[in-house]
C-alpha cells in the first residue's frame, strides 16, 4: 500500500491571516474552529514552526496531569522562564500557567497553542472566566500571542457569543472548512482528473480522508479496503462524524437523515424529526454539512422557495450509498456489497458534479473569465420544476442572466445539443443578457463545442 504521505499544502490565505494576526502590536488572543479532521491542528503546527512557539494538546486527563503535560511541553519547546526551573515547579493552576507564560519575555512575541481547547473548559469551567480576568489584566504588558483551537464546534462557537466571558476580546476567529476542489486535486498528484473528482466526490476536501486514499490502489481496492472492510476507516468515519455534529442530542443526526432521504424541504424535515429543525438546519449549514439552495435570481432572504441537500461529499456518500449496508459489511458480506456500491456511484455523482462546475464557474467569476460585475452564481428551478438549470451567472444591478450551464456526470458530451437545451430553459428566466453565453462540464471531453464554454474535470481537478 502507498497512501499519499502527509504533507502541508493549501490554507494560503488562513496563513495569511494568521501572519496578519502575529504582526499586529502587543497581545492578541484568537479562536481557530472547525469540525473534526478538517486540519486544523496541522495548520497551526505549520504556522508555529517558524516561530517562537508552546504548542500543547488537551487530552481530557486530570487537571493537575493536564497541568503538568503542558509544563513539560514549554520545557520541550524550548522556552525559558526566568527564576523558576519547572522541571523542579509544574504549573499549579490556569493563573500560574498563564501569568508565567505572558511573563517569559515582555520585549519578544511568543505564540500559545493550546488546542482542543474545549477538552480543558470540561476538565474546568471557570477557564474562560479565569482568562477573561488574565486577559484584562495583562494584555497590555505582554506580547503573548494566544491561539484556542478547538473541534466541538458548538462549545467554540458559544465562546464569540455576547454572554461569553470572552465576548468582546478576541482579535481573530478562524473557521476552517474542507478544501475546494482545486485543493484536494493536489493531494492527488499521482491521479487522472476524471480519478480525482471521482474521489473528491466520494471524500469530500477533508484532508484526511484525502491521506486515506491510496493513489497507487484502483477504486476497487480503495472501498474494499475503506468502506467494505469490517472496521475500515470511512466505514466506522460516517458514525463518528455524525455522533460529533450530535452535541447537542439526537436532532442533527435526525436531520441529516431526513434530507438524505429526500425529504429536502422545512415542511418535509420538520415532519420527519417531528420537531422545529431550524436551529439546527442553521448550524449544520454554518459547518458546510448541509446546504440551503434557493433559485439564483431570488433573494434568499425573503423567498420561501428553499430546498436543503447534503453538502458535504463524504456524508452524503456515507448516508446515501453505505449506511444501508453497514450492518451486513461488518458481519463480512463487503465482497458481495462492494460491486453494487460501485455501480451506484454514477448516479451519486451527478450532484456532486454539478456542485464542482459551480464552484469552477465562481473561481472563473472572481478572475474575470466570465466578464465583469458578476453578483452571484448558482442553481436556478421554476416553480413547477418545468426548468432546471445547473447553474446561472448573473451580472450587475440588474442581475442578468449572463451565463447558463449544464454539467453532466459523462465521459463526453455533444455540445450543441446542450447548448439547444440550454437556450430552451434560458427562456424561464426572469431578465436575460443579449450576449447569454453557454457553458457545459463533462468529465473527459466536449463534442462539438463550437461557441460553447467547454470545461472538464481537466480544468476542475487539473494540477
């Protein structure tokens, strides 16, 4: 097996912003967030290695051994307190810790990492109060530069809130989310694009998921040994992340359920978890786990016309093609599971597809390819669902339709066909520019594109 070695790449502008937040006078306390796996600790361990840095991971122990593991990692990162030899005198609480830290050396910067932050608010509540007090008493006389990383999103999320004892005092929260195609192309190297999209749809851009695949293994290979293996790591993952996006009880898991299985409208949800789902369709579409999609040329603050689905890859994967099998793949039938998971996954990725056209269309849209002045980039349906189209650019005040495309989960597609379909359903929208440009994404090739925009998983998933 030759799973692609981990390394660093991507999260250039989330550097940039960190640097930003360094380079800013005196001290600075600040939140990186994100759900499970997403790399959060490998970008701060990245950010850190340049710099003068104590970088310490909670890990749930008892607070007088979570005191002394964080003693140790100062002594093993290098940093010297004057007066005092902590190998002889550990950390006796949160105010020795941090009063010792922010005293190291008043005249040099130094960064404080302390991630899985939430681990230690649950060993010790008081923590936020205890840095709030810390805080405001000593952020003008030192240059500690303090991080708090955390993955249980709603506990990190609730620390930005105005009754938080830290409302008010932090000077950066950074919410990471997966990576966009382009960015999970380059922890493919060794694929074809067309493979790559494959895998993205299936995965996701969560970076470790990413690392699980063996780019020197076929498709086959990679399910039987992730998926259709007792105990293997996606298998065993679905479980995990929904049993993490549950903080708060059973209803996000009920709700994912529900728009997995079709039921796509608040009406539809509500009556499936027989509860009031809105909070809870909130959160999970501020973590990316689901999306909430309304016709392009509406105003999604005031149209009713919205539809949820699953955005994130692998849980749309997990719950629509694996759950229904994870019983009978632990109990050994992945061998016989393992083709007809295959055979489905044309037909899962057409969603998947067409979302990666979208995004490609908003990285031409923010370069210019697509002209000037473009507002907005997205699905658009009538009512009746007469007309469907994949996506739609629109321009200006005005909002003009300037763009229509179509993407197709296909090998090749003809072109002009498409562009006739295309002009067809172009009629339903509201106000269309004279000059209405064609776009059409298909997986190898374009035939016959004449005029059209052609674009490939060459040009979504290209290196």
């Amino acid at each position: 097996m030759s799973v692609t070695p981990a390394r660093f790449v991507n999260r250039e502008d989330e550097l940039r912003l960190l640097a930003r937040w360094w380079d800013a006078p005196g001290a600075s306390l600040g939140l990186v967030w994100g759900r499970r796996r997403v790399g959060k600790t490998k970008l701060l361990a990245e950010f850190a290695r340049s710099r003068r840095a104590v970088f310490y991971t909670a890990a749930g122990r008892p607070l007088e051994e979570e005191l002394a593991s964080l003693t140790r990692a100062v002594v093993r990162d290098g940093i010297s307190v004057p007066r005092r030899d902590l190998q002889q005198r550990p950390f006796r609480d949160w105010d020795d810790a941090l009063e010792t830290l922010a005293g190291v050396d008043e005249r040099r910067k130094l960064l404080v990492v302390l991630d899985e932050f939430p681990e230690l608010v649950a060993l010790s509540p008081e923590l936020p109060r205890v840095l709030r007090s810390f805080w405001d008493r000593a952020r003008r006389s030192t240059r500690l530069k303090l991080l708090l990383c955390g993955s249980a999103v709603r506990v990190m999320a609730s620390m930005q809130e105005d009754r938080s004892p830290l409302y008010g005092r932090l000077d950066l929260s950074l919410l990471l989310h997966p990576f966009r195609p382009l960015e999970a192309a380059r922890l493919l190297p060794q694929l074809a694009p067309a493979e790559r999209a494959l895998v993205w749809g299936i995965c996701g851009g969560v970076p470790l998921y990413l690392e699980w695949w063996d780019e020197g293994e076929s498709l086959r290979q990679n399910l039987a040994r992730l998926v259709t293996s007792p105990g293997g790591l996606l298998l065993t993952e679905g479980h995990l992340v929904l049993a993490t996006e549950a903080e708060a009880g059973n209803l996000p898991q009920q709700v994912l359920r529900a728009i997995a299985g079709g039921r796509t409208k608040h009406n539809e949800i509500a009556d499936a978890v027989r509860a009031d789902p809105t909070r809870t369709l909130d959160r999970l579409v501020e973590l990316r786990l689901v999306e909430r999609m309304t016709p392009v040329t509406e105003d999604p603050r005031r149209t009713r016309r919205r539809i949820y689905r699953i955005q994130d890859n692998f849980l749309a994967f997990w719950l629509g093609l694996v759950d229904r099998y994870r019983t009978e793949i632990e109990r050994g039938l992945g061998n016989t599971i393992l083709p007809v998971l295959i055979r489905s996954l044309d037909d899962f990725m057409g969603l998947r597809w067409k979302e990666a056209f979208r995004l490609h269309l908003r990285d031409l849209a923010r370069n210019g390819t697509l002209g000037g002045e473009i507002v907005a980039v997205g699905p658009f349906w009538t009512t009746d669902g007469s007309v469907e189209l994949d996506a739609v650019a629109l321009a200006g005040r005005q909002r003009r339709a300037v763009l229509v495309g179509e993407a197709k989960w296909a090998e090749e597609v003809d072109g002009q066909r498409a562009r006739r379909e295309l002009e067809r359903k172009a009629a339903a929208l509201p106000r269309v520019d004279p000059l209405l440009r064609f776009a059409v994404a298909a997986r190898k090739s374009i035939r016959e594109p004449g005029d059209v925009l052609t674009i490939t998983a060459a040009d979504i998933f290209g290196t």
